[in-house]
C-alpha cells in the first residue's frame, strides 16, 4: 500500500470499481480486501454504491474488509444491506475501529436470517465492556449467528461479566474471546453458563489472565459441559493448580473435549509444593493414568510448556495407556532425553499418531536419533515438524533416513536449521530422499536454512513424482545453482507451488524462471517472489502472465485445461493426473496481471484429444490497470463455469469475465 495521498486514491479508485463490479455480477462467491487501507479513502458517495451492490446481490458468501479502518458508517451501511440481502454468511470488519453501538447494529442486521449459518469476525475493534453488553443483548435477539470472533477487544472482567449471557444462546457454537484481558473473576462468570450451554462446541480464552482460580472455576463446567469439543487455554497462566483442577474435568464422564491447547503455560507441571523441584508431569501420578484425558482426545497442544527432562515421558506414556485416538500432538518447544523419546516413540507405535511438532526442541544424547529411527519404522506419522531444532543440523543424515523409509510422511518442515550445504554432502543429500522410490512426500519446507546451492535439490526434483510444494524463502540462493535448479525443474510434472520470497534472485535467474513456465509440462502454478528486489518489472509481469494462464481446469472427465489461444500458446497442461484435483492457478508476483485475449483453446495430444477444440470466448469488458503498491490482488476466473485463481502481488490488470466468482485485494500477507 502506497503511502502517498495518490497512491492511497488510486487504491480507492481501483477497489470502489472493483467492488462494484463484482457486486453486479450474480456470479460473485467471495470478496477479500484485507489492509488495503479503504476507509480513509472512501467517499459517501462510494459507501452507498457498495452497499447498493450488496443489497441487489444474490451470490456473495464471504465478505472479508479486516484491518481497513473502516468506521462505522462504511460497515453500518454493508451490514444494513446484508440485512436486506440474506445470502451473506461471512463478514469479517476486523480492526476497523468499531464503536459499541456499530458492532452492535452489526449484529442485529442478521436478525432476518432463517437459520443459524452467518459467521462474524469483530475482533480488534476496542469494543470495551459497553460493546459486551450490547453485543450479548443482540445475541439473544438474534438467532442466526452461528461463529462470533471478538478477540481482542478489551472486554475486562466487567464486559466478560455481560457477554456470560451470550454463551446460553441455542445458535452460537464459534466463541472467540481470547486477548481481551479477562481475569479470574471474569472466568468465573462465564463459567457459569458454560456448565450448561446447549450449543457451544469451540471456546478461545487465549492470552487472558485465567489463573488457578479461574482455571478452578472453569474445570466446574467442564464436569456438566456436554457441548464443548474443542478449548483454547494458550497462555493463560493457569499453573500446576488450576490444571490440577482442570484434569480431572476433562475426564469427567460429562466432558467432550476432543482438541485441548494449553501451550505457553510454562511451569505446568510443576510440583505445587515446591516450585524449585520439577516431578515430571504431577498431575499424571500412575495410580490415576485412567483419568488423565477424555478418552476420545484426538489433539493436543502443550508448546513451550514441558521445561524439564522426564516430563515428555511421562506425558507419552500417559497417552499411550489412555489415549487411542490421538491424532496431533505439539511439543514444541521442549526437552527431550534419551528416556522421552523412548516414550514418544512408543506413543507413535500404539496410537494414530498423524501430526507431530518438534519444533525448537532441545535434545540430550542419543535421544533425536533415537526418535528418529522409531519415526522411520512407524507407518502412520503424515506431518513431522522439526523447525528450528538444534539437533537436525547434527544428524540431517538421519532425517534424510527416516523420511525416505516413513512412507506414510507427507510434510516435512525443516525451517530455520541452517542446514547450509549440508544438503548437498554424501549421506545427506535431500536428492536421495526425493528420488527415494518410499518417498510419499507432498509438501516440503526448507526456509531460511542458510541453503546456497539448489542445484542438488534440482535434481532430485527431475525424478520426483510426488512433491506438490516446496519452501525455499529467506535462503540467498546462487545464480549458478539457481540456473541449473530450473533446468532441472522442466522435467518436473507434479510441483505446483514453489515460495522463493527473499531469496536473492536476480533478473537474469528469474529470465530463467520464465522459460521454465513456458516449458509444456511444467506444472506450477504458484509462485511467490515477494522481496527480490532485483528482480525487473517486465521479467516479473512476464512470470505473473505465464502463470495465470498455465491453468489447471479440467472438466468432470479430467481432460484438457484452457490456455489463450495466442498469447501464451506456448504453454500447455501437464498430463499429471494431480492436475485433475487442482481447479485454480495462483499467481504470487510483484507485477500485474496483463489479460487480453479473449478466447481459449485446448491443446492437442493432451489427455487422449489429438485435435483443438475452441471454447467460448471470455468477453473482456472492461480492463483496470493500476499501480497498487505491495498489495495482493486474487480474482477466480472462470471459462465454462469452471473456476481457477489469479492472484498479484504488487499491482493489476484485471479481466471483467463472464464467470467472475471472486476477487480479492489484501496486504503482502495476505492470501486468497
């Protein structure tokens, strides 16, 4: 986002026509125009334009405006035609410095919705303890807000006092009220309702002041709760009292919990009596094991909270006796012995374990490689975290092994190791475990592992016939390895996605990237190269054309994608039979998207055809062309009603086409 008054206009100017003509498109699924900075740059005249699109559309879903300092006429005015519209089911006015009154007004304009399905993100707009009250009157008045986010708001235990009443309500199951400096007597009255509930299956307290006593208070609802299915307890300071208190609760027979995050309570367990001694996980003493979880626990999160050796094992072993449907478990952060990783092996082995985080965990002795070779051996583990550990530079060898014999493993992060050009040494090459014929991996992260060449990395990518994406950002890649790891890429069929944010390409290596995509059996179709400055805005709008058009849509029948007829009739689909599950392109790029041409045509000899097919034209109505600064611009697109995503980093030009189905327009992070 420009930070001059003009860039500010045109960014209005381009979003007001944007939205209108979406909005007039009964076609229209989903807006996204996150931090974009509208509402200092929109008019009256403009708010009431939008509104009126809103009110005569009958297709929008999902409206997302976070972080736009709207205010609270722009939002009144959209909620009031949401009222008269009855179709959208999602509107997030995030950060928009909401009022009381407006977030209120908000609410009460999905009063006319039949049934239970809108879902309303109020988060960060300082409601206080007044929009508590408000929002909880509306609340019971109103019978159709099925997930309500109002983290962040500053509700106190006075406004926690006034939104209790909101929990009871026969519609709400979604309930976010983390970050809003809620303390244990606030906790404690909405304890109360949440005993009985009727509805309420997911509850954030995140990042409030929970403490032992209300932890103690909270655990006396958990005992009735029949409802609740998932709980966010991040960071609530809750100590090895109240989860004293809270354990039991959750093994009550009452009790549904299923995902249970506790992270960031660091000292958990331990010992209440003497907080210099650490006994390894009290509250999981062996003589009540039975009842340290509800049995159907499938998640659980306890990230930076283990803080001594022995405690993982005592927490692995309590799940294994009493657990047999664990499928996630974060450990994030933790200490891992040569006993703790026995343990948690012998976890892996006798529960379904699918989702496993080591991240930043520190290792003692023989205990990584220990563990390792346990995950190598078990069959289930589909996603193994091991960011920024310090034991994976040491024995990456190892890594390498047990992902190569883990054929069930499909994510593999090893972000921020510094691997360097350990990668590319006899014993560790990440070819090996590419070409490994075990290999299931779909999805690999390598960012920010100080890697330097790439080229190894190429080759294993020429005969892997699996992998969907790959993360190279924040590495300063060479020119030379860069060079060859394209090459090696064009025999690729099956990446789709490929990050290379801030990884020091510079314009010729990214010339060399655009001869890629114009390969005929290249198949990616994202690819981000936010922060390569050096990278030139042709080369870059050349990348952000090619891949536009290097689409994936295929019919009920799985047969040929639409490409432009001259324009970029080089490029034709894959023959990969990934491509039939994929139906959008995603383009992630500084540069606009420049479209014009208006027909398609199938290519021949792919999926069985050996002659062209020409398909209806795409008319093209009307062309923006604007200069947007660092924005993300996302529009589906569709030829013969069948949708594919365009997305631009940095600036548009942009097709009215004949099955438009959404358009976005959000900040560097954002995402369609």
């Amino acid at each position: 986002m420009a930070d001059t008054p003009e860039g500010a206009a045109d960014v209005a100017e381009l979003n007001r026509n944007l939205i209108t003509l979406l909005l007039e498109d009964n076609s229209v699924r989903s807006v996204d125009l996150r931090d974009v900075n509208l509402g200092p740059c929109s008019s009256a005249e403009d708010i009431d334009n939008v509104a009126a699109a809103l009110k005569d559309n009958k297709s929008l879903i999902s409206f997302n405006l976070g972080h736009n300092t709207l205010g609270d006429q722009y939002v009144m005015a959209l909620a009031q035609a949401a009222s008269q519209n009855l179709i959208l089911q999602h509107l997030d006015v995030s950060g928009n410095g909401l009022s009381a009154r407006a977030a209120e007004t908000v609410v009460r304009c999905f009063g006319n919705y039949s049934k239970a399905s809108v879902r309303l993100n109020l988060s960060h707009n300082q409601l206080g303890p007044l929009g508590a009250q408000l929002l909880t009157v509306a609340l019971l008045d109103v019978n159709s807000i099925f997930a309500l986010n109002v983290a962040g708001n500053g509700f106190l235990n006075e406004g926690a006092a006034c939104f209790a009443g909101a929990i009871t309500t026969d519609t709400l199951a979604f309930l976010d009220l983390s970050l809003n400096d809620i303390g244990p007597e606030g906790i404690t009255a909405l304890s109360t309702p949440l005993s009985h509930s009727p509805n309420l299956a997911v509850l954030s307290l995140s990042q409030n002041q929970v403490g032992p006593t209300g932890a103690t208070s909270l655990a006396k609802a958990l005992e009735t709760n029949t409802s609740l299915r998932v709980l966010h307890l991040e960071g609530t300071a809750i100590g090895v009292e109240g989860w004293a208190a809270i354990r039991p609760a959750l093994a009550s027979k009452a009790c549904r919990v299923q995902s249970l995050n506790l992270g960031m309570n660091t000292g958990l367990f331990v010992h209440p009596h003497n907080p210099s001694h650490h006994n390894p996980l009290h509250a999981f003493k062996k003589k009540d094991q039975e009842f340290v979880f509800n049995p159907d626990l499938t998640s659980l999160n306890v990230a930076r909270v283990i803080c001594a050796q022995g405690e993982t094992a005592t927490l692995a072993k309590s799940l294994t006796s009493t657990q047999q449907h664990l499928v996630s478990l974060d450990l994030s952060s933790c200490i891992l012995s040569p006993a703790d990783a026995e343990s948690l092996a012998i976890l892996a082995e006798q529960t379904p374990l699918k989702v496993l985080s080591l991240s930043n965990c520190t290792s003692t002795g023989s205990s990584f490689p220990l563990l390792l070779h346990a995950i190598g051996q078990r069959g289930t583990l589909q996603s193994l975290d091991l960011s920024q550990n310090e034991s994976v530079r040491e024995h990456i060898g190892a890594v390498i092994i047990a992902a190569t014999r883990c054929s069930s493993l499909t994510a593999l992060n090893l972000s921020k190791n510094n691997l360097g050009d350990l990668i590319i040494t006899p014993g560790n090459c990440l070819s090996q475990l590419l070409v490994a014929p075990t290999c299931s991996l779909l999805h690999l992260s390598l960012g920010a592992a100080n890697i330097h060449e790439v080229s190894d990395i190429g080759v294993g990518l020429s005969r892997n016939t699996r992998l969907l994406s790959l993360d190279l950002k924040n590495n300063q890649l060479s020119a030379s390895s860069f060079e060859s790891f394209t090459l090696n890429l064009a025999a690729n069929t099956v990446l789709t996605s490929l990050d290379l944010q801030s990884c020091h390409i510079s314009d010729a290596t990214a010339q060399d990237l655009l001869a890629l995509l114009a390969s005929p059996e290249c198949c990616l179709s994202t690819v981000d190269l936010a922060g390569n400055k050096s990278v030139s805005a042709p080369v870059m709008r050349g990348i952000n054309i090619a891949l536009a058009w290097h689409r994936r849509v295929r019919d009920q029948t799985g047969t040929d994608p639409l490409i432009p007829e001259n324009t970029m009739s080089r490029i034709s689909a894959s023959r990969s039979s990934v491509d039939r599950a994929r139906a959008s392109t995603d383009v992630l790029c500084n540069c606009g998207i420049g479209i014009t041409n208006s027909r398609f045509r199938l290519p021949p000899g792919v999926g069985g055809l050996t002659h062209h097919r020409t398909c209806p034209a795409v008319p093209v109505a009307k062309v923006f062309d604007q200069s947007v600064g660092r924005s993300t611009l996302s529009v589906h697109l569709s030829a013969d009603q069948r949708p594919a995503r365009f997305d631009a980093r940095g600036g548009a030009k942009m097709v009215e086409g004949a099955a438009i189905v959404s358009v976005g327009l959000g900040g560097e992070s954002a995402s369609a």
